[in-house]
C-alpha cells in the first residue's frame, strides 16, 4: 500500500509538471501547479513527525500565496485590456513566481523547509520543482526592471547567504537560489540555453546531494572520511568545482553559454553581479573542499561507499560532455 501511495503521488508530480509545460493558457498552467501542490506535501510528510509537519505546513502556506497571486493577476489580464494594468498584471503574476521558486528577496520559506527534510526532497525541491514555474516565465511577457531585480538579489543573497551557514543544506539551497539567477537570466534571451543550463545543473546538484546524503554529511566539518574511502573526496571535489563554475568542468560551460548570450545582448550589470556572485560561491566550493581534501581524517561510518566505477563514470560524463561542447563551438 505504501508503495502505491508513492507511485500515486511521484506520478501526479511528474504528470502536474508535464501540464504546466506543455499549457498554453493560465488558467491550466494554475491548474497544473495545484495539483502539483497537492502532490508533493504528501511527499514530504512521507515520514510523520514534528518536522516534516511544519515544512509540510510552511511549503503550503508559501504555495498558496503564490497561487493566490498568480490566479489573481491572471484575471486582472483577462478583465483589464489597458496596457497600464497589462503591466501591473505582469509584474504580480511574476512576484508570484518567483514565490513559488522560493527566489530573492522570497528565499525564507525554501530555507526553513530544506532544513527540515531529506536529502531526497531537497533535490526535488532544486531541480524538478522548479521546471513548472520556469517554465512560465519563458512564455510570459517579462517587465525587464522587475526581472532584473529578482536576478540580481537572486545573485547577491544566494552567494552571501552560503557564507553564513555550516550546515550543508542551506548551503546548497543558497547555492540553489543564485543559480536560479543565472537560469533567470537565460529565460530572457533563450529558453535552449535555460533548458541546457537546468539540465547539467540538475545532474550535477543530484550526484552532489546523493554522496552527500549516503556519507551522511550534515555539515561542513564532517566532510571527512576514511582512508579506504578516498575515491569519494575526488568524487565530491570535481562535483563541487564543477557546481562553482571551474572549468573545463561541467559546470564551466553551463555558465559560460550565460555569459556570452548576456555579452552579445549588452547586458552587463547582470553579468557583472552573476560574475561577481560566482566567484563567491567558488570560494565556499573551495572552503568545502579544502576541509575536505585536508583535515586530518576521522573515524565517520558511511554507507554506499562509492565504487570505483561510479567514479569512472562520473570522470567519463565530465569528459565527453566537455568534448562535445568544443567540438560545437568550433
């Protein structure tokens, strides 16, 4: 019964998100995000105690929000036909947004939630969750100003947010928040380089919370292991340089597709700040990995040790995603 529930739920999630994608009217793109609403608490209140209830319950609250704005602005464009309250629509219905991302300055909800859940649904939560909503930015008509903003507090609070914490899940949702501001930033010149952005950042930030989550690692000072398990220091390093953006890593040419379509639009404030947050966020991967690689090792159980043939894997999919990406650009 339990299995079904979860398969129940796991298939209204994916299905919800294949509805707001594939919609071509508001009201259907709204439909689509509740019944996605109504799928995913199950899911984090998957395991019943106090904690879970209180991210179920603070994710709600912030989804209904968003939802209430979204639906409300929706009809303010159908009522309305000026251009002025054409306007004033756009910009509630892209507040709700980025509500429901748990974007900046609307970062709180998505901070308290990911310190109370799993490993699991913080991948969610990163990655799949933020397909829908993203998705309706592409199609809808962006105020520029607004969207700035939201891109460049995105920016800002994301990488100063990560400096602030130990803990290894706020990190990585900060860490969340400012790539958010760069697939923003891609939404407004091209939706294929967001959907190649969202892609390897989904790949990367998945390997990344799995070893984090098999080694049981809440925080940053626990980020040793032993000696048999060296294998996952490299595995965790390459993962964490090539989130930062260090190249010719995965993550280098994510970033740098940004960056050249914000150069041939002369967008530079933006690319100035995304510039500026990634070196940020560079250093905390560096900070990371330099507890990790040479801090005298402790005596930590883990468990699903990584084999080397993850490893190779993982060194295989850097290196022939590097290799077709020269090869395109050439």
């Amino acid at each position: 019964m339990k299995n079904f529930s979860n398969m129940l739920f796991y298939s209204l999630l994916m299905m919800s998100t294949m509805i707001i994608v594939s919609s071509s009217n508001w009201i259907n793109m709204w439909i689509g995000m509740e019944v996605n609403l109504m799928s995913f608490i199950p899911i984090l209140f998957k395991h019943k105690n106090n904690s879970m209830s209180e991210a179920s319950m603070i994710y709600f609250m912030a989804q209904s929000m968003g939802s209430i704005m979204f639906l409300t602005s929706t009809m303010m464009s159908f009522m309305f036909l000026t251009k002025i309250y054409n306007e004033i629509s756009q910009t509630f219905m892209l507040m709700s947004l980025m509500i429901k991302l748990g974007a900046a300055p609307f970062q709180i909800w998505l901070t308290m939630v990911s310190s109370k859940i799993s490993w699991i649904n913080i991948i969610l939560l990163s990655t799949w969750q933020k397909i829908g909503p993203m998705s309706i930015i592409t199609v809808m008509s962006q105020p520029q100003p607004t969207m700035n903003m939201y891109i460049i507090m995105s920016a800002i609070i994301g990488a100063m947010g990560s400096l602030n914490f130990s803990s290894m899940k706020l990190i990585m949702i900060y860490s969340s928040i400012n790539h958010m501001s760069w697939m923003m930033a891609s939404i407004k010149y091209s939706d294929t380089i967001w959907y190649m952005y969202m892609l390897i950042y989904t790949m990367i930030v998945t390997q990344l919370m799995l070893m984090l989550k098999n080694n049981q690692i809440k925080n940053i000072n626990q980020i040793v292991f032993k000696k048999e398990t060296k294998i996952n220091k490299m595995m965790i390093t390459i993962m964490m340089m090539s989130m930062g953006g260090l190249p010719p890593l995965m993550g280098f040419w994510m970033k740098i597709s940004v960056i050249f379509i914000l150069v041939k639009n002369l967008d530079l404030m933006n690319l100035m700040v995304l510039l500026m947050s990634s070196m940020l966020m560079l250093f905390i991967y560096l900070r990371s990995t330099a507890t990790l690689m040479l801090m005298q090792n402790q005596n930590l159980k883990t468990k699903n040790s990584t084999s080397p043939n993850k490893m190779s894997l993982l060194l295989f999919t850097n290196f022939m995603f590097i290799l077709t990406m020269s090869i395109s650009l050439m």
